[in-house]
C-alpha cells in the first residue's frame, strides 16, 4: 500500500439523490481502511454528512472494527437539484403533475432538459467552478458522481479523469437507447408518459410521440444550448454538456465510463441488452438502527398490531382535501377490517404526512391538524381515540427502521426509488401513488413482480378515495394478498439490505485495484 487513497463523491443534498451515496460510503469505510471519504455537496446535508459519518463509526465499534475515519464534508456554493426544480418561473413539478394524457404527458417530456438542469447558464458555470475547486483542493485517486449532478458529469467528462457514475436509478434508464429494433419508442414506457407495462397496442402511438418529442427537445432546447455556449466562453471552446440524457435517458452512454446502478436485472423490466459498463448492485439503501434503538416509543407502539405505512416522501405532499381523501380511505380499509372479527391484534395506521404550505407560505404547525386540516383527523378519530391511528409531520426513525420492524404489512408510497426498494427489501406489500416521471415506472414494476398495487391509475397524479380504498382492500384481504405477501418476501430474500451498498463499494474499491491506485487485499 502507498499511504492514503482518496474517493471524492459529488451529490445533490436532495436525500432522493443522495442516499445511495451515503449509503455506498457508509460500506466504503466499513471496508477499507486505506481510504479517505471525501463527499462534496450543499450546505443541506452537511449535518447528513455528519450523522452518516458517526452512524458508520458506531456501526463499526458494535462490530469491533477498526473506527474509520470520519468523512470529509466539502460545501459547494450554490443551490441544489430539488430547490432548483421547486422555482416558480420554472414550473417543473406543476408540468409534471398535470393529469397524465397525450398532450399533458408531451409537456412533461418536454420538460425533460429543465429537469436535467433547473439551474441558469450562470448558475451551473458558478456551480461548474466549485466543482472545479473541490476536485483540484482534494486530487482524489477516483471520483465518483451521482447522475442529477450535471456539473460533476460535465466537469468530469471533460477533464478525462478517472470517475464513475453512482445512481439511484434503474437499469431502463441507461439500457433503453441501446435496445434492439427499436424498443425505446414501442416497449418501454417513456419517462413521465405514465403509461402501462406492457403498453397496450392502442397507446404505442403514444410512445411514438413522446420518443420524438424527447428527440425533438433534446435538438432544440434553448437551455442546453445557452448553458453550453456559457461553458465555452468561460471554461472552454471544446466542452461539451454532459446531463444524464447523455448516460442513457435518450443517448448512449459513452462506452468506458462505468456506471452502478441501484436495480438490478430481476426487479426492473426485461431488457433484450444490458450494456457493458453497467453494473446492477441491488437496491442500495443506507444502514438504519433497529426501531427500538431508533424510538422506542414507536417500537412499542407498532408492536400493537399489523400496521399500514404511509409516506409520500419530501415532494409529494398533499393538500387539506387530498389528505382528507386518503384518510376516508383508511377509515373504510379500518372498518373492513373490524368486520372480519379477525383473533389477531387489530390493524392500525402511521401516516407520515408532509403537507403543502398554506397560501401565505407558512408551514402548519407540526402535528396540529386545525381548521382545513381538521377534516383529515376528524375522518378517523375515533382510531385516533383508540390508538390505533397515528398521523405525524415528523418521525424520528428512519423509513427503513420502521420498515424492518416486522409490523409493517403494506407501505404507501409516491413511488420513490428510495421508497420502492427499501419495501422490496423489508418484503412488505406495496400500494404506490405515483405522480412524475421515474414514479410510474416503479408502479408499474410493483405490479409486474405481483407485490403490490398501482393504487392511483383511474386519479393519477393524485389519489381518490375508493381507487385507494379498493388497492389497500386487495393487499391486506384479497384473494391474492397471500401470494403478494409471499412473493415480496421471497423478492426480499433475493435483496437483503445490505448487499446493493456492499457490492457498490466493492466495485469501487476494485476499480481503484483494477487501476494500480488501490492494494489487491482492500
């Protein structure tokens, strides 16, 4: 060994984004010791930065380890990818929740490029050069980038390092471009289409359309090519934009540049091609403690009975009426299952709730559920009374300490990537909800591997009270909820937690070995 190596990993702070990479790190200092972790990103998640960090280092004392060294937060200035797309002027996320159709499903296509990078020309040049000043400070032996980051792949794709992509992403992402005859326009699903798989006969046209507009606002977008002609005036006349439609959304990814991916080829759709560079680790999901380490309380409180997990993730959050429809929803699910005078212990709900500001801007006060909001508790009171419902802004534990408590019997989720593999991995029954682009794609995949149910296809991209009622009834209490619930564990047991982080870190490690930075006994 010759002294310390070190990885430099760039991300978004958007947890979404950033939580295969903390993830991959976590694993990254359990295994080698001759490696420093250098994680570079906004001023959101130095404090997750910091609590991952300790979380590695305690995990490695109660496994008697050697302590790791702490992980090196690098702050870039700037905004990150969320708050970006979260502008007014920009308008992304209310293009992407208009109701799912062909011209609606077109605009959501269309905006594709703003997604890539919801940042002004100034903005990614200024964001550019932090990138640029990390990368010089800490001269890393490999870098690796989390695909949003458009700045990490546009500064490393033009500075010829050595570097890897690291996503949260699915294997479709990057393989459908390179599918034969043509599979990328009649097979697959476009992104944000939010059509069904397989996509039937009728709507191929469809796909048809939304493929040419992809290629049509790829040509001409007047973002990408302001951005691009920023660049060359300031960094260089020959640099070239590298977004993630570059890495497979819409173009081949180049050839050499290896790309980990969060799937794996058992869990995504079928694919004639996979290509070379790409590995599938698995899901990668961040080490969580046990639920009674993590709250006690809410460990004892789950252990009551079998419980419904709802939680629509930071970016989906629901209106007073929206709310109030999901939770007549659980009501009726409740009622039913009150009915079936089962001997086991009752059925109750934790319904993790973000909520949209009011029309002031201001946030309602955690966990009081007056005025609009009243109507939401007022729906299942009398659970609430019995203790049977819990309905909370804010949880203590993380979603997979909850998860693997083994009192979970359905998640409700937006569809997440995070969220769909995290229940994929618990083995639990999912109902998702999806509303935007990737979320679609997880619920059709729910339903291709028989565990769970695309709960809003009539609502999309909302919910509606029956739609939901109906889902929930068929996962807890249908004639297949027992195969569902056998076939999510036996997914699970395919996908421990634990394995997509490790493989991801070691195919890391090995391509430090493979390229002379690293020692063959990491």
């Amino acid at each position: 060994m010759d002294g310390l190596k070190r990885l430099l990993l760039f991300t978004n702070s958007d947890f979404g984004q950033a939580n295969v990479v903390l993830a991959t790190a976590h694993e990254l200092g359990l295994a080698c010791e001759d490696v420093e972790i250098h994680i570079a990103s906004f001023q959101d998640l130095r404090s997750g930065v910091g609590d991952a960090s300790r979380f590695m280092q305690a995990t490695a004392t109660q496994q008697k380890k050697k302590i790791p060294r702490p992980f090196v937060f690098h702050e870039i200035e700037g905004t990150s990818w969320g708050p970006a797309t979260k502008r007014p002027e920009m308008a992304i996320f209310e293009t992407l929740e208009l109701t799912p159709g062909l011209v609606n499903s077109a605009k959501g296509v269309a905006i594709l490029p703003a997604v890539m990078i919801p940042w002004s020309p100034r903005e990614f040049l200024d964001i550019y050069k932090e990138t640029e000043r990390v990368f010089d400070e800490v001269k890393p032996d490999l870098t690796i980038i989390e695909p949003l980051f458009t700045q990490g792949l546009t500064f490393c794709h033009h500075r010829g390092v050595r570097w890897m992509v690291l996503s949260p992403n699915t294997i479709k992402e990057f393989a459908v471009p390179v599918q034969p005859k043509l599979a990328a326009l009649w097979k697959y699903p476009i992104a944000c289409s939010a059509l069904p798989y397989p996509i039937p006969w009728r709507l191929i046209p469809w796909n048809f359309c939304f493929g040419f507009v992809a290629g049509y606002t790829l040509l001409t977008d007047t973002r990408l090519k302001r951005t691009t002609e920023k660049l060359r005036e300031e960094i260089d006349p020959c640099i070239t934009l590298m977004t993630m439609m570059e890495l497979g959304v819409l173009k081949p990814a180049p050839p050499n540049l290896p790309i980990l991916v969060a799937s794996s080829p058992d869990i995504d759709y079928p694919f004639s091609i996979i290509p070379r560079q790409l590995t599938s680790c698995g899901p990668i999901i961040r080490a969580a403690s046990p639920i009674n380490e993590a709250d006690a309380g809410l460990a004892e409180w789950l252990s009551q009975g079998p419980t419904i997990y709802v939680n629509l993730g930071t970016h989906h959050k629901p209106n007073p009426t929206e709310a109030h429809e999901m939770s007549k929803a659980f009501r009726k699910v409740l009622e039913h299952a009150d009915t079936l005078h089962s001997a086991g212990k009752p059925l109750q709900v934790l319904w993790k709730i973000g909520r949209l500001l009011d029309e002031e801007g201001n946030a309602p006060k955690r966990d009081s559920y007056s005025g609009e909001w009243a109507l939401v508790t007022d729906e299942v009171q009398a659970y609430i009374k019995r203790d049977r419902v819990r309905i909370t802004d804010w949880l203590v534990a993380e979603p997979m300490s909850v998860l693997e408590s083994k009192n979970i019997v359905c998640s409700v989720s937006h569809g997440g990537a995070n969220s769909f593999y995290e229940a994929l991995c618990s083995g639990i029954p999912q109902a998702l909800l999806p509303a935007w682009t990737d979320c679609y794609d997880f619920a059709n995949r729910v339903e291709l591997l028989g565990i769970g149910r695309w709960a809003n296809k009539e609502a999309k991209p909302r919910w509606q009270e029956n739609e939901l009622t109906e889902a929930l009834l068929e996962i807890l209490f249908g004639p297949e909820s027992a195969g569902m619930r056998k076939r999510a564990e036996e997914v699970a047991s395919r996908h421990p937690e634990w394995e997509g982080r490790q493989m991801a870190a070691h195919e890391i490690l090995n391509h430090l070995v493979r390229s002379g930075s690293l020692g063959p006994k990491w």
